[in-house]
C-alpha cells in the first residue's frame, strides 16, 4: 500500500493512456532523500527505459538539497531503478513491441522510509483524446454544479 504521494506527475495521465502499474525502489544518495522528503522533486518530464538489463529512471529532477556541501549530488542525473528481473524483461518487451512508454506517475515513501515510484505503463493520446477527457471532465463538472445547485439548499 502506498504511502502519502510526495510529488504525482499529472501530465502523464494527460499524455498517456495508463493500462498497467507496478512499484519500484530507486537507488538515492543521502541528499536526494532529503531534498525529496522535502518535496524538491519534478516527475513532469521523466520517463524509464531499460538498459542493459537495468531499468533507469530519466529526466527526473531532484533539487540540490538546500543544506547540502560540496559532495550535493546532480539534479538530474539517471537513477536506477530497483524491479526484479522478470519485471525489467517484461517492461522491456511491452516497450519494444506494443510501442508503449514507461512513466513515473507518483514518488512516495514507503511505511519503512524507502524512496518508491509508481510507474505506470502508457499508450501515448492523440489530440483528439485529450480533447474528449478535457470535454468529458467539463460536463461531469457542469452536472456536480447543477445537481448541488437544485439540491436541498437554501433558495
């Protein structure tokens, strides 16, 4: 289970179709656990690729920690990714046959204090897609209005 979510990529869900999840560990130095407790981290842009019978996470920015010296480590450095190999194979295929795209979805530590992302794997939208979510969200929010509206309030 999950714990309390310290950053969530909301443009993956607005970018990708997400069909399936699985949990990973990633290896950290010290003050990327602190900048990341602190909640100095940006997932908006990063994506995991396999390599080399590794999974590594790219493009994810972890601010240098604000109290740290000269051993701070690089913002934007690839972190690998702790899976079991079978996952990592698994993943690797999906990405190479079906086309998908392997996306952090959200950063949270785990009820023993270990760093996990929750990645999630996505089937690029089309325009057209994004406008149907953005037009559904739009009248489901249109009908919660108007159904609080003539509700049992004051008038």
């Amino acid at each position: 289970m999950p714990g309390q979510p310290v950053s969530l990529n909301r443009k993956a869900f607005h970018d990708y179709i997400i069909e399936e999840t699985v949990e990973a560990g990633l290896v950290l130095t010290g003050t990327e656990v602190k900048s990341i407790r602190a909640g100095r981290v940006n997932l908006r842009d990063a994506y995991a690729r396999p390599e080399k019978g590794e999974m590594w996470l790219l493009n994810a920015h972890i601010a240098p920690y604000q109290a740290g010296n000269r051993y701070n480590h690089e913002p934007g450095r690839p972190r690998k990714l702790l899976l079991h190999r079978k996952q990592i194979l698994e993943l690797g295929r999906k990405v190479q046959e079906k086309g998908l795209t392997v996306v952090p979805l959200k950063l949270y530590f785990s009820k023993q204090g270990r760093a996990k992302v929750e990645l999630g794997l996505g089937r690029g939208k089309k325009l057209y897609d994004k406008r149907e979510t953005l037009a559904r969200r739009d009248a489901e929010r249109e009908m919660e209005r108007a159904a609080r509206g003539r509700g049992g309030g004051k008038g």
